[in-house]
C-alpha cells in the first residue's frame, strides 16, 4: 500500500485543537504584521520567526515589536500553560521563538531592551532533573523577565557569585530529589552571611516540602511552577519575602 497524500505527514496535531488558534484570534489586533509575530510565537514557529519579525520590523519600532509582538503572544503561551492546553514540548518551542525574535529586535536597537526584573534559576547541585527548571525559566520570560539560567547540578558557590553579580528580583532553585534539596538551606545561610535577602522560590519533587522549605530564612515553597511569575512580581514591586512567604505558604 502506497501513500498518496503527504501534505499531511508533518501536521502538529497537537495543535490542531481549537484552543490556540482561537488564542491567536482572541488576542492578535487589527495589525497584520503584529499579528503575524503573535501567531508564531504561541504556534512555536521557529522556522518562519525570523521572516516574520523582520517583515514587521519595517513599519514598527523595535521596542513596539517587543512588547506588543513577542510578549504579548508569550504571555498567551502562558495562559494556555496554566490551562493545561499547552505541555512542555509547545512552552519549549514558544520561548525559543520568542526568544530568536527578541535577539533581532534588540540587534535593531543596538542594546538590550530592558526588562522587567531579573530572577536567577538553577537545579541543586547533584541534581540534573531540569524540567522543572526549564518551565520556570519559560514562565519567566513569558512575564518579562530576563533569566540568568545557570543550569543544573550547580555548585552552592556559584549560585551565591550569580546572586551577588545580578542582583535578582527572584532566586529560583528546583530539585528533583530528596537527597539534594538539602543544598537550599547551605544557599539560604550563605545568603544571610552575605547579608543578601532576597526571596528564594523552591520546589521540585516529592520531596521537597513546605515544611523544609520554610524552614530556613528566605524560602518560598513553589507547589507549581506557574508561582514563578507571580512571585516575582511581588518581588520585583518591592514586596518582601516573609510576606511573600505568607501569601502563598499559609
């Protein structure tokens, strides 16, 4: 038996629902070029992303493209995240288009655009399970904020070098394991000998309980992911972590 029809061998039906492009079509304006970069970005188009926002690029102000383009289309991305529409493979494909539009954008301007805050993220040192890193980061990005991402299995001092040289709104660390989520506490008590108080999100596995986390100075337990930004956010409006620590651990 021969194939006739091949159109059809490379469809992303997982998208093939009516969830994301009704996104599209809820939040795109009347702009057809801004449309074109919020499409891409929430159906992770990173083939055509170039194409599309340096099309837009010709009528638009980089800093417009930025804001009204990308995160905008990113921050639908997140909804669909939160709603279950969307699983890691999509939010991956989504910030890495994002991301390949941002870098034109701000190769246009010639500097960085500025962003929201700045959070730090890491997987525990002996840890290499970063999923829960990589949605972090995502979710992140999705709000505004630049990620200093630092990877995983990362030692407690570089953590504390990275604190000190950014100066984050948010320090973001997950472990998977039980047996290393013990190094978010050396990290908490190296922060309070530097005199850094900053609010430290944790989570990860099964392991790594409310009752740990709370246990040591500046820690915030993260049930989900989808904290991240909010806590952030606080953060990043001056709210403190003891505070930020009631509202979501109480």
């Amino acid at each position: 038996m021969t194939v006739k029809d091949y159109a059809k061998i490379f469809v992303r039906y997982d998208l093939v629902t009516e969830s994301p492009y009704y996104s599209i079509k809820r939040v795109a304006g009347e702009d057809k070029a801004i449309q074109k970069v919020v499409e891409s970005v929430i159906l992770g188009d990173t083939e055509n992303i170039d194409a599309v926002v340096n099309a837009a690029l010709r009528k638009h102000d980089p800093v417009e493209m930025i804001y009204n383009g990308l995160l905008k289309g990113m921050k639908e991305v997140s909804r669909l995240w939160d709603e279950g529409v969307y699983y890691l493979p999509q939010t991956l494909l989504a910030s890495d288009t994002m991301l390949a539009g941002l870098q034109i954008c701000e190769n246009k301007l010639g500097c960085p655009v500025r962003k929201r805050g700045v959070a730090v993220t890491h997987t525990a040192e002996g840890d290499i399970h970063d999923l829960g890193q990589k949605i972090v980061n995502v979710l992140l990005r999705a709000s505004g904020f630049e990620v200093i991402d630092l990877g995983k299995d990362v030692p407690v001092e570089e953590v504390i070098r990275a604190v000190k040289k950014h100066k984050p709104d948010i320090l973001c660390g997950t472990a998977h394991l039980s047996t290393t989520m013990g190094v978010f506490k050396q990290i908490a008590n190296f922060m309070k000998q530097e005199g850094i108080a900053i609010l430290f999100a944790c989570g990860g596995g099964g392991g790594v309980t409310m009752s740990f986390i709370t246990s040591f100075d500046f820690g915030v337990y993260g049930k989900d992911a989808s904290l991240a930004p909010k806590m952030a956010e606080d953060a990043n409006r001056g709210v403190g972590w003891e505070a930020i620590r009631r509202k979501y651990n109480e």
